[in-house]
C-alpha cells in the first residue's frame, strides 16, 4: 500500500485517505491557447515506468492538494511537497539520483 506524508498537516496515511490528482508540474493552459495546446494541456500526460511527480489531496485530513515523487514500478517514495512548489526540491531530486544514477524526467534533474 502507497504510504504518503502529508507536508501541510504532517500526517502520515495510506492511499485510503487520498485522492490522486494525476502529473504534477504541468503547464496550465487556458484562453487565448492554441487548440493544439489546450488538447496536450487535457489529455497529453507523462506515465513513467520509474519516478514520477504527482498530485494528491489530503481528502479526510487538512484537505490540502502536495506533490509527491515516487517510483510506479516499486512504491518507493521520495518525499512530498507543497503544491505551489514550481519544482520538485533539491533533497528530493537529490534521493532520486542516489537511488537512480543517471535519472532524468522532462527537465528536472
């Protein structure tokens, strides 16, 4: 089972008290984008056999959406973070790189 801590509240709970909010790190787009744009925006998502960045709501606790990194193949988790964090912080790409020599995902590295 998917064990997360929750970096608002700092609870740490299983997947039965989230809700899973797909990539983390998009580019939102929205009016005045091309159709082309607003179509990878909808339905263009990264799904990794390895480490991937997410979205999560703390559902039955604070309520509040984080981002976790963690690998699809094995459960692993690399840490959460704050949603508004524009990228994944440095310990956490850090662990990943120990764990993973060589890793890179779009253009965090």
């Amino acid at each position: 089972m998917l064990i997360l801590r929750c970096p608002y509240c700092g609870v740490e709970t299983d997947e039965t008290d989230l809700q899973g909010g797909g990539q983390a790190h998009l580019k939102r787009e929205g009016p005045g984008s091309s159709d082309d744009d607003f179509e990878d925006y909808l339905f263009m998502r990264e799904n990794p056999k390895g480490v991937h960045f997410e979205r999560w709501r703390h559902v039955y606790g604070c309520g509040k959406w984080f981002l976790a990194a963690r690998c699809t193949n094995t459960l692993e988790v690399f840490g959460t973070y704050p949603a508004q964090t524009l990228e994944p912080p440095q310990e956490i790409k850090d662990k990943i790189t120990a764990k993973r020599p060589g890793w890179s995902w779009g253009t965090f590295q």
